[in-house]
C-alpha cells in the first residue's frame, strides 16, 4: 500500500502523513487526503464551465491549459527572427547555393535487399520530392555513393533502412539519411507512423506540379539548420496551380510531414477553402547531425541524441 502511494502522491502529500506510525491510519488518512483534492478539483471544473456560461463573466480572460510546449525550458539557442548573426551564418553556409536559385536534383536508394514495404516508401517519396530519382543500392558503400552522386550533379541523398518493428513481422522503414551534396551536413532521422497514399481515407492524387513548402515550429539554431537542409529538397519557385503544399511540423522534436492539396468552393458565399490529404504521412525525429558528407568512421557530429535528452520532458532541441 505505501509502495502504491508513493506513486499516486505528491511531496506534500507524503510529508502529511509520514509522522502517523500505524500502517492501517496512515492509509486511511492518505486516502482521505486524496478525495479531498479530487473534490476540490472538481468543484473547480464546475465552477470554470458556470463561469463561461455567465454572460457578467464572458470578459474574464480564460485560463490557459499548461502543455509541455508553453512549458518549455528557455534555451539559449533559440534563433529570433530579426538576428542579424543568424542571418550572416545562413549567407555562408552549405545551403546558400540554393537559396540563389540551384535547383534540387534528389538521389534515392536504399539498403541492401530492401523489402517490398521499403519499395513502396520509395515510391511515394519520388512522388513527393520534385526531381528526385531512385538508384539501387548494389552493395556500394555510402560514402562511395555519396562521391558517385555529387560527380552526377546531385544535390541530395536520401538513404532509406528498414529493421523489424515492434510484434511485427515485416521489415518496414525505420530511417533515413539526408545527405546535402557535396560539403554535407549529414542528418540521421528515425521514420516512424507511416501511411501511404492508398491507406488514407479520401485521399486525392498528385500532380507533377511543385508542391508549396511549409515549414513550421523550427525555433533554435539546430532546427533551422534542418529546415534549411530540408528546404533543399524541394524547388523555391513552387507552381501555385498545383494547390499542393507540403508541411514539416515540428513540434516537441518530432517532424510530422503531411502532404495536402487545397479545394477551393466554386460559390464564394461564406464558405472557406478545406484541405484534402495526398499522402504520404509519416513523422521523423532527428537522432544526429554530421558536418560534411557521410564518414561514419571520421565525421564530426554537430548534434547527437543521446538517451539523457528524453529525461528532461520540457527541454527541446530543435
């Protein structure tokens, strides 16, 4: 039972009965304790639902939900908008070329036998990214075909891999590697909750048009590095006829990517324009960051995920 307790109880709770020495009292006064704060609790809960029902208190701001994002720790690293340091770093980084106008050319292969699953990942990223091309692997190493590709004029390459999911029995993807070509950097993400095109409801077909990008909730240093290498795999100059966009959500460190196309009414009389999901979707989550090409064996890492970082719930990275 106190084994039990201590779970359920806060600090002050246990230091409230901590002085009773019988067993049998100290539970019964601890779960005494615990109705009352429930009761309280929900006395609260009501009172909140009359007050926003009260037209002498509809002007009284709302209280606002505490979620891990608007609780997040301050991070020195976070990137303002108006930085004038930021954005002479950003002139001279390895992204600058094609913000003046280089085009994407995307390199896509995979690992070694991939599975059919894999095949149709692969499938819906050529739709996906403009310009993007797929190259079996043929036992080539990665940095052998990371110098193959930069000689063929690539910009990118994406290396997909596939390993046994949980209480599963087929080898789906479960990583990717962005390469920006030639000078790096080098991003290793972990793929996760995918559903291709035909698994959603609804779903519409794509077009060959260039899709729109959006970018979303990348805030610090490192998250604008990524958004910036993710930048690179799609055109600047995106055809609006389309009504295609694709998002990178980032939120809590987690990418969520989702690709929508927008309908617009044919009477404009109050009705507003919806979206209908293309597909793919599936999320990423940034485990390394590399300076240069791939060199799994001398590269230098800008940025590693290491399993202390999930102990700190309100400290993000990105």
């Amino acid at each position: 039972m106190g084994n039990r307790a201590k779970k359920v109880a806060g600090p002050g709770d246990v230091e409230t009965v901590k002085h009773i020495g019988n067993k049998m009292k100290r539970a019964e006064v601890f779960t005494r304790i615990k109705k009352q704060k429930k009761a309280i609790k929900l006395d609260k809960k009501v009172q909140r639902k009359k007050d926003s029902e009260d037209p002498d208190k509809m002007h009284l701001p709302k209280a606002v939900p505490k979620t891990l994002d608007n609780m997040r720790e301050k991070d020195a690293t976070v990137a303002e908008s108006d930085d004038e340091e930021v954005r002479n770093d950003e002139d001279m980084d390895e992204f600058a070329r094609y913000f003046d106008g280089e085009q994407p050319k995307t390199m896509i292969t995979t690992n070694n036998h991939p599975s059919k699953e894999l095949i149709k990942f692969v499938r819906t990223l050529l739709v996906l990214f403009p310009g993007s091309y797929y190259y079996a692997r043929r036992q080539y190493g990665i940095k052998d075909i990371c110098v193959w590709a930069g000689e063929k004029g690539f910009t990118n390459l994406i290396i997909l891999g596939q390993g046994l999911q949980l209480n599963g029995h087929k080898k789906l993807p479960c990583s990717m590697i962005l390469c920006h070509l030639p000078e790096g950097p080098t991003m290793h993400f972990r793929v996760s909750s995918i559903r291709l095109s035909e698994q959603i409801k609804n779903h519409a077909r794509a077009t060959k048009h260039k899709p729109e990008l959006i970018l979303n909730g990348f805030s610090t240093r490192l998250g604008q590095r990524v958004s910036r290498g993710i930048s690179t795999l799609f055109p600047q100059d995106p055809e609006f006829q389309g009504r295609s966009a694709v998002t990178f959500h980032c939120q809590r460190d987690y990418l969520f990517v989702r690709h929508h196309r927008y309908i617009f009414p044919e009477d404009k009389n109050g009705e507003k324009a919806r979206l209908q999901e293309i597909g793919p979707r599936f999320t990423l989550k940034l485990k390394s960051m590399q300076t240069g090409a791939f060199d799994a064996g001398r590269g230098e890492y800008e940025w590693v995920h290491r399993n202390d970082n999930d102990k700190y719930k309100k400290r993000f990275a990105l």
